[in-house]
C-alpha cells in the first residue's frame, strides 16, 4: 500500500514538473515571437529613415515618396545653380570651380550663356577690375502642375567694386526636368530654357 502511494506522489511530481515545463517551453515560445516581431517591425522602420552628417552631427532624415519633396528640392536645386552661376571673385579659378558646379545643374543652355559672356570678356573684366559679384534670393517659384517644372528666381545681385557697391535686380526664369541623382547633381533635375527676364540697376552706394 505504502508503495502504490509513492507511485501516485512520483506520478503527481511527474505531472506537476510536465506542467511546469510546458509553461515554460510556452513562454519562451511566445517571449522569442515578441521579440522577432519587434525586430523586424524595428528594421523595416530603420528602412524608412536616412541618417545623415552635418556639422559633425549625426541628423536624422525620414525616406518618402519623391513627389512629396518636388517643391523643396526643386528650389534648392534653383537656388544652387543661381549661387554657383552668379557668385563671382576676382580669381579665375574660382570663377570655373562655381561655374563648373552651376553647369551640372543645367542644360548647354547656361553653358552658351557662359561661353557669350567669356568671350564678351566679361569674367576677364571681373579679374581685371578686383570686383567681387553676390546674389542674395528673394524667392523662387515652382509651378508643379505640369511637368517638365517650371520656375522663376527673384533675386538682387551686389555688384562689389573698390570703390563702390552697384545692387540690381534680377529675375530669371526656366523649367526643371528630373535626371538622375549623383554627386555633381544630388537632386536629380535639370535646368532647361534658363534665361534672364530682367536685370536693372537699384541704387549705388560709394565705399569709403
């Protein structure tokens, strides 16, 4: 008799542990799934983000759909080709590295600008004459409605001489066509039928 109740202890032990052990098997099997689920629902939102370098700092950048981001990259891209284009200094290598930079970003039309003004010596007059040339943008439009996209740059250009200051007026116009990202081009458009619809003279101001 004695013996018949330690088997039923032994077999209560054994189903107790049995229990156990399954609880636990349960367990782990769901805790592993939480934690694969979280995982990969952790890497598809790391897909969704950009993370880029600034300053030194590490910044944090979220991917979407391009066509969200036309207007603002259409008028970095505007913005880009007006400061490389117009930013001029009396050093001639300066004036071909910013000019090199602007022609990535357009069409042969800027190019034949370029080239008219080169051989009207324009560029050999802002070396010869220690005159330095900025532009500051007023505001550019991009009419996204039609594509390819066009835009107009308003803008006013410091036209810096020893001894005076010229400010002028400058509004250009053109359409943007989408190209192919790369280092030279990062938006990835191009600028085509640039031209200069106006460019007239504010006010002089006399350095002393």
């Amino acid at each position: 008799m004695q013996m018949f109740t330690k088997m039923k202890n032994i077999d209560t032990a054994f189903r107790y542990v049995r229990g156990f052990s399954f609880l636990v098997v349960s367990g782990c099997i769901i805790i592993c799934s939480f934690i694969i689920f979280k995982s990969f629902q952790a890497v598809t939102l790391m897909q969704d983000k950009v993370y880029i370098l600034a300053n030194g700092k590490v910044l944090e950048a979220y991917a979407s759909e391009r066509k969200e981001n036309i207007p603002v990259e259409a008028k970095d891209h505007v913005k880009n080709f007006h400061y490389y284009f117009f930013t001029l200094d009396p050093d001639d290598k300066v004036i071909k590295t910013n000019i090199t930079k602007a022609l990535y970003l357009a069409d042969g039309g800027a190019k034949r600008i370029y080239d008219d003004l080169r051989e009207n010596n324009f560029y050999a007059g802002i070396i010869s004459g220690n005159i330095s040339q900025t532009i500051e943008i007023d505001s550019i439009k991009i009419e996204i409605g039609q594509y390819p996209y066009q835009f107009k740059c308003y803008a006013k250009q410091n036209i810096i001489r020893t001894t005076s200051i010229l400010r002028r007026s400058l509004l250009t116009e053109g359409t943007l066509r989408n190209v192919s990202r790369s280092d030279h081009n990062p938006h990835g458009f191009l600028i085509e039928r640039f031209k200069t619809i106006e460019n007239k003279d504010l006010s002089m101001e006399n350095r002393k």
